[in-house]
C-alpha cells in the first residue's frame, strides 16, 4: 500500500461533501479524474470506501474507520508543512554573520546601520570570534557568512574577495601631530628600519605576510619582538610608546580613536585581500546579496 496525499486528500473531500462533483470542483480536478484517484486508494486498500447512488455518496464502515486516521495525517501534514515554511521565511529574513572582533567593532557597525536603513525587514546577527571560530561557525551552519583574512579557503568553504586594504605603519603621536596630520600618510618601508616593532605572534597569518616584506625590504626579521594577540592591544600599546605596529588599514576606525599616526607603506605598496567565506553549496539569499553588496560600496571609505 502507498497512499498518496492527492488520494488522501480526495477521500476527504468526497467524505466531507458526499458528492463527487462538487469535490472535484473545490479539488479543481475534472470529476473523472478525482474517480480514479478514489478507485485506485479503494483498489490498494482493498475494500470500497463509498457507497454511490445518483444521489448521494456514503461512507462505507471500511470508510468510517479510514477517515479519522486520514484526517490525522492531513492535518499533521499541513500542521508540519506550515511550521517549516514559517521557519525558511524567518531563515530567509535573518542574516547571521561572523567576523574578528576589530572588523566586528570598527568596520561593521557603520555597514550595520547602512543596510537596516536600506533593509528594515532583515535580522543581522553579529558573532565576534577569532578566525578559526569563524571558519568553524561558518561551516556548522551557524553562520551563514564570515569576514576576515582568509589566506586560505578551508575544506567545505567557498571565500570570494569583497575589499582590499594595504598594510599601515601605526607609530605614537603627540595629540597637536594627530590634529595637523591628514586622515592617513604614506611612508616608505624604510622608515621602519629603526623603529622598534611590536607585533602580533608570528604565526598570525598577516604577521606572516608582514614578515615577509620586512626581510625582503629591509631585512629585518624581529624574532624576538613584543607580540600582542589583538589588533587592537597592538594599537594601545603603540600609543602608549611601547613601539612602532604594521598592520592593515581596516584598523584605522580604531586607529583613531587614539593618539597615533598611520602612514600607508609605499615602495613597494602592499595589498591584502578580505575575504567573505560561506558554506560551499549554500544557497545565497537576497538578503546576503544585499548585504554584500553594501560591505563592498562601504569599504573603500573605511580604509582610508
């Protein structure tokens, strides 16, 4: 036996109006072909479930026992049906997004408040976490996207780039030097031959990259510097003199909410991608369409 719901769903209505024609109307089939799915549920059952006079239509006993397990079936059916499609639509209405604690701090908000202007009837949900529990909670699917410096794309995960910011020299500044200086200067890589750096921990993989141009450019390779886990505890203890940072301009929404000078570094002018990770495979909704297309509009202004 295998019931289908357009049988069971005829059955109902043939039971409920004890008439085939006007059952087929509200089914919006022709009456022929509500008969036949009557016959074949009659045929798989093995018994008749109607009795049929040019007048009225009855239910057999057969017909009285099948109906209220049917009527169970249904309606759990569309009790379940309904539920789920409440739960796509809030789905499909909130936006759930990862990223590190300064993109989450400093470039986000500003994003934030441009796409609710723009999009009042999505939910953001923000999570801050460092960049494995991004990558994880992205891959769980409990995040429908993350943000960050992905040099890699972890197995399962799709990242497309969606800004660019260049690597920054953050140095301590008197307060009359940051309100004579513009938004950010330009320096050369040689300016740093003297300063005393301080870091994030070398296995950071955009300490890696400073690294790198450090030794080719100057040949420095600090493996003994004062390191900081945090981009912005790096900026607090530059301001507070405990030494010269390089890190991307995303920072600089921080940057200035102390006192310190930021400079681009030129010659040469390095470039790091940010990225935007999801699931491999997930649906993109409007909402994320959107919403990537408003970080993308935003983040040439927040890197300078």
């Amino acid at each position: 036996m295998n019931l289908s719901t357009r049988q069971m769903r005829a059955f109902l209505q043939v039971a409920r109006l004890g008439n085939f024609t006007r059952a087929a109307e509200q089914a919006h089939i022709t009456q022929a072909g509500l008969s036949i799915l009557i016959r074949e549920m009659e045929k798989q059952l093995g018994c008749r479930l109607f009795d049929r006079t040019t007048r009225v239509v009855t239910l057999t006993p057969a017909g009285r026992r099948l109906l209220p397990v049917v009527e169970r079936l249904v309606t759990d059916l569309d009790d379940v049906a309904a539920q789920l499609g409440a739960e796509g639509d809030e789905a499909r209405q909130t936006l759930r997004i990862a990223a590190t604690p300064l993109v989450s701090s400093h470039l986000l908000p500003q994003v934030f408040n441009t796409f609710r202007q723009a999009h009042p009837q999505v939910s953001l949900r923000l999570f801050d976490a460092d960049l494995r529990d991004v990558e994880a909670m992205v891959t769980a699917g409990d995040a429908d996207m993350g943000l960050g410096f992905f040099f890699k794309a972890a197995a399962g995960l799709e990242r497309t780039p969606v800004g660019r910011f260049h690597l920054m020299r953050v140095a301590s500044s008197s307060a009359d030097e940051v309100d004579e200086a513009p938004a950010i200067g330009t320096a050369p890589w040689s300016a740093l031959r003297s300063a005393e750096l301080i870091g994030l921990p070398p296995g950071n993989p955009i300490q890696k990259v400073i690294d790198q141009h450090l030794v080719a450019t100057i040949g420095r390779a600090d493996a003994q510097r004062p390191t900081f886990n945090f981009f912005g505890t790096l900026i607090s203890m530059v301001e507070a003199g405990f030494g010269t940072a390089v890190m991307p301009t995303f920072a600089l929404a921080a940057c200035r909410r102390h006192r310190v000078r930021t400079d681009v570094l030129v010659k040469p002018k390095v470039g790091l991608d940010f990225y935007r990770i999801a699931k491999r495979g997930t649906h993109e909704t409007e909402a994320m369409q959107a919403f990537v297309a408003t970080l993308e509009k935003a983040l040439p202004a927040l890197s300078r």
